[in-house]
C-alpha cells in the first residue's frame, strides 16, 4: 500500500507555490533554542505551584485544597514497559508532538521521521500550478440505498450506475465541472451489517467501480470524489470508511482514511470500522505522518475530504498543511454551523455532500431524518450555493482559486497559550484499539469500546 502515502504527497517536480521561492520539501535550517523561545514543551514554568492539572478521568474540576497529587492519572494499572517498547513509544509521542507544533523546532528537527512532513514558517504552503483561474465544483446530493449484505452485487451494480449517470447529468447542463463531489456511501449505502457482512461488500482500491468512475473522469477531464466502505490486503479483516478521490487520468488520486469515529451517539451500538486513530501506530510506520491527515495537492486546488464530524481541530490542521477546499462527506446529516465555523476560521472553501431523500431504502422510511442540507461554502463561512430541497439535486459554484491562492495564508494559531493543556489531555477513548481486537459488529464494539474507555 505504498500507494497510499505516494497518493497524499505529490512528486517533487510537480510541486509549485503561490510565490517563487525554493522547494519546501527541503529541510530548511532550525532556529537557534534557547529557554524563553520555548513556551511549551520542557517549560521550567511546569513547575509552578498554580500550574494547570487535567484530570484523566473526565469527572470534573480537581480541588487544589485536596492532598491529591499534582497530576491525576487513571486508575488503571499499565503493564511496564521493555526498554526498546518505551523508545518506540517516544519516538512516536514526540512525532506526534511536533505535528503538532508543540514542540521547539530544534526537538522537532530531532523527532522528525525520513519521510515527516515539513510545515513551512512563513505562512505560505505547497501547491501544483492550478489548470485555470477559476474551477467549476458541483454537490452532488444523490440517494442512500443499502445493498444485500449476504448478496451486494446486484445492489452494487445498480447504485454504481445510478453514480455513472449523476455524473453524466452533472457535466450535461451549466458547462463543464472540474469536480463532482459525492456522499459517504453512494455505492454501499449504510445499514446494521456484521464486519462478515461488510468484508463481503467493500470494495477493493482500485478495483471495478473506481475503474467505471475513472473512465467517467477521463471523459470529462475531472476530479471526482466519494465515499466508500474499503478493504485492502495489508490490513486483513480490517474495514475502513475511504475517502477517494479520483482524477482527470481515470486513476485514483488520494485514498484517505477517515481519521476517527464518533462515539457515544448512537443507541446500543458503536461503529466497528477501522480508523486511522484505531490503528495509529502501525498506520504511521506504514505511511508516515503526513497520510494521518492528507491532503492532495491537485491542479484544481489542495483537496482533503473527510466525513469526521465535531472536531474542528483536525479540520484546522488540514487547512494548517495547506487545505484550501474541504469536502464534508456524511450519511444521515451533518451540522450546517460546524462547517460554516471550520470554512470561516480557517478562512478555506467547503463542500458539504449529504445524502438526498431515499425511498427503497431497506430498513429505513424515505426520510429517516437528517436529509438534505449540502451546500457549497466561501472561506467567510458564507453560503455561496445550497440545496433548495432534500430529493436528488446538483449544486454548482465557480470558485476563483487563483486569485484566493495569491491572498491566503495559513490559518494563524496561537499553541503556545494551550500546548499546555493538550500535552496533558487524555481523549476518552485510546488509539490502536483495533491492534488488539476487531469486534464483530454493531453490538460487539458498543462492550468493547465501553471496557477500553478511560472517563
């Protein structure tokens, strides 16, 4: 799968800018350290009285009156680790860290990986040169339609074609489109399926259907994007929700990951895919850190896409390593005011793909809620098309990236007043919980995400 880190960097001779300066994809020399440049890793300040101490459990405030330690850790006792495990782990914190930005540069120049991204400091980001001043972008907001988990085909090859002709229909009217944006599922569809069912069903990357889409990209000369369940060879039995995007060669582009689930909001189950968060170790020894949080730099802009929702920050590290069109794929809805913050901060267009009304739709009445609602978004958060209704429609926007690209700049962030807090932060679930077991369905992973948590 060395495809997949190839896929989320392109090849240094097809790497352009903004403005003419020398490639940054050569390491540039670190600043000098020295003590008050450092405001957040390895601090002396730590050491005040009055210093910020975050709970590991989740449970509310700490009382400073109480005799309880400084720093609270979870009651749950960790096996001790080999000397050559505790390296491992620190080479992997500390790349982690410096993704981040909470550490110097000289310690970030020392944990970076041979193959780690290099975030320039001046502001700007890396580009190909764009095929014109202004790009076409449609939404498209089709139905949701689960297949047969015991037979998919049929049901594959019929929501495969219903894809084949949106697309047709999408560059037939209002001029030629240099992207077409899908849902989450528009192949699969969604339903309570057990991983045997799923493995069944998912789709090989390439494989039949990215052939079909592909020879539609090539005919019309554009990008187009998708959602899909995956499954891939390097990762047996392990299926992942792929964001992929395809381009005007008929070759796929960018395979990216969904970066994390959510949790905790559905009734009695909990999402079973693998995540990059779910096996984040092996993942970034396979592919390195920039494929966590790809993002394609095309001849129609830096695309990264993604159906995560409610953490805004992963959104501003995209637009951090250059992002400037993000595309929210969802299935079931998506917070409209979510997108309108992330494209505003961070001053970047958006897409927002959800699905249309779906009738025979097994399982699920025509409208289950959540339906409609895609819009395409400016980089003020202002809505520049929108769906009029919630059955099957195409919305279209002329985005002017060239000029935006002379303008723009990487979103300005201040770590240096809460790297503190993060450094002690503890999410409630664990990464690489799917290195150690992969449950069996819905049901499976709803136990065994609540013996994993840690408030």
């Amino acid at each position: 799968m060395r495809d997949l880190r190839a896929s989320c960097l392109p090849p240094i001779s097809s790497i352009g800018r903004g403005k003419s300066r020398k490639s940054s994809l050569v390491e540039r020399p670190t600043r000098s350290w020295s003590r008050s440049s450092c405001h957040c890793f390895g601090d002396s300040r730590e050491s005040r009285r009055d210093q910020v101490s975050l709970r590991a459990t989740g449970d509310g405030p700490l009382d400073r009156r109480s005799p309880v330690p400084r720093t609270v850790m979870t009651e749950k006792k960790q096996p001790q680790k080999t000397r050559s495990s505790s390296r491992r782990d620190f080479l992997r914190l500390t790349a982690g860290a410096a993704a981040a930005g909470f550490i110097p540069e000289r310690g970030r120049a020392l944990a970076r990986r041979p193959d780690q991204f290099v975030l320039r400091h001046d502001g700007t980001y890396d580009v190909v040169p764009l095929r014109r001043e202004e790009i076409t972008v449609s939404v498209v907001q089709s139905r949701v339609r689960a297949v047969d988990g015991r037979n998919p085909e049929p049901g594959k090859r019929e929501n495969l074609n219903h894809m084949l002709d949106l697309i047709d229909k999408a560059q037939y009217f209002g001029g030629r489109k240099d992207l077409v944006a899908f849902h989450e599922f528009p192949i699969t569809g969604w339903d309570r399926w057990t991983r045997k069912e799923i493995l069944n069903l998912a789709l090989e990357l390439p494989g039949e259907e990215t052939e079909a889409i592909g020879k539609k990209a090539k005919q019309y000369s554009c990008y187009i994007t998708f959602g899909t369940y995956a499954k891939d060879k390097d990762w047996p039995r392990h299926i992942m929700s792929v964001s992929v995007i395809i381009g005007p060669d008929g070759k796929i582009v960018s395979k990216q990951w969904k970066a994390r689930n959510i949790h905790g909001v559905f009734p009695g189950f909990e999402l079973f895919t693998t995540t990059v968060y779910d096996v984040l170790d092996r993942y970034v020894e396979m592919y390195g850190w920039d494929a966590v949080l790809p993002v394609a730099r095309t001849d129609i802009g830096n695309i990264a896409v993604s159906s995560v929702q409610w953490e805004p920050e992963l959104y501003r590290a995209l637009a951090i390593k250059g992002a400037e069109i993000i595309i929210r794929t969802s299935t079931g809805g998506f917070g409209r005011a979510d997108m309108v913050v992330i494209c505003r901060t961070n001053g970047v267009y958006g897409m927002a793909v959800n699905n249309a009304l779906s009738p025979g739709n097994p399982h699920f009445v025509e409208d289950p809620g959540g339906t409609g609602g895609s819009a395409i978004f400016g980089p003020r958060g202002e809505i520049i098309a929108q769906a009029a209704s919630p059955h099957e429609t195409i919305i279209t926007a002329r985005l002017p990236l060239a000029a935006f690209r002379k303008r723009h700049r990487i979103p300005d962030v201040h770590t240096a007043l809460y790297a503190h807090v993060m450094r002690q932060y503890q999410s409630r679930y664990p990464p690489n919980a799917f290195l150690e077991y992969l449950p069996e369905s819905l049901e499976d992973a709803l136990r065994y995400f609540k013996k994993k948590a840690r408030w």
